[in-house]
C-alpha cells in the first residue's frame, strides 16, 4: 500500500484536474501549446478565469508559459497529466466479457 501522504498528494493533483474549465484547457494543451485567448475559446471561458486556471496549472508544474512575441504561449510539460489526459480522449473500448471455461459451463 502507498504511504497516506502519498495517497494525499495524488488526491489533491487528481481534485486540481477534476475542474471542468481546467481539464479543457488541459485537453487543448495535449494537442501542442497555445495562448490565453485560444485557449479561453476552446474551453468557452472568459480570459481571465482561464489566466486563473493557468496560474494554478502552472504553479502545480503542469504547464509552462513561455513568451512569443506580445503573448504568451502556454505548455503542457508533465508527461503523466499528458498521458492521463490522452487517455481520457480515447474512445472507450467495450467491455469484454469474462471468459468461462468449459468445465465452468458444464456445470451449470
């Protein structure tokens, strides 16, 4: 078993991704860098509530803002929220059902 704290601290990254306007935002980012504005239209949020939700992201060291001429382009640069949010975009695969042995079927 993981130690408590551990187990914390994935909680909390997991309760920072868990904000609709952030995982937005983070999906966009998954597909290569952008600015504020775009962003914001891609999440169809306002610019400064997703300068505040970028803040946060960068803070937690999830993405990175780097400056290209008069605006600021923004990163995503952790390879486990890329990972977990490429994932998240995959079409969900169907269940599979459990296989039964033969002498499981005989037996009923």
């Amino acid at each position: 078993m993981p130690e408590p704290a551990d187990v914390a601290a994935v909680a909390e990254r997991l309760r920072l991704l868990a904000d609709p306007t952030r995982l937005k935002v983070l999906c966009a980012l998954v597909q290569g860098e952008s600015d504020v504005a775009c962003l914001a239209e891609l999440a169809g949020a306002g610019v400064a509530a997703v300068s505040q939700h970028l803040a946060k992201l960068r803070l937690a060291g999830i993405v990175r803002p780097e400056r290209h001429g008069q605006h600021m382009v923004y990163e995503l640069i952790d390879p486990g929220v890329r990972d977990l949010v490429a994932s998240l975009l995959q079409p969900p695969t169907p269940a599979v059902p459990p296989r039964v042995s033969p002498a499981a079927k005989a037996r009923r």
